[in-house]
C-alpha cells in the first residue's frame, strides 16, 4: 500500500513527460513525411552524367581482375 505513495505520482509526472515529447514531436515536424525518406532509400544515386561510363568501365576492371591472371589474387605462383 505504501508503494502507491511513490507510484502513482511516478506514473503521472512519466505520462505527462511522455505528452511533453510528443507534442514537441508533433510541432516540430516529425511525422511531416513518413513514405519520402523510404522512397528516398530506394533512388539510385548513379544517375549523375557520366556515372555509366565510370560503372562500366569500373566493372571491366572488376572481371578481368577475376579472370584468374594471378597478379593479385595471390594464387599465380610467381615469386616463390
């Protein structure tokens, strides 16, 4: 019994704080634009001009680093 002393003016100063941040929340524009941040995700940032030729050529570099020529891949044999 002598706990509800202390809790129940606990819970009410809790609540009223919990009111206090979501008002703020509300004013200053949280919840303005819930979907454009998810769409926002989703864009593709390679639509800069002359980001193509840089991906392709970037990707031209890619396969024949894989091509197995063993200078970096470790796996040539050279040097041992």
């Amino acid at each position: 019994m002598e706990s509800l002393y202390l809790l129940i003016p606990l819970s009410v100063v809790l609540v009223f704080v919990i009111g206090l941040l979501f008002w703020w929340s509300l004013r200053s524009g949280q919840f303005d634009d819930l979907e454009g941040p998810a769409y926002r995700l989703l864009m593709d940032d390679r639509d800069e001009p002359g980001s193509a030729e840089k991906a392709r050529h970037d990707g031209a570099i890619k396969r024949t680093d894989e091509g197995g020529n063993g200078e970096e891949s470790g796996g040539g044999g050279k040097g041992r």
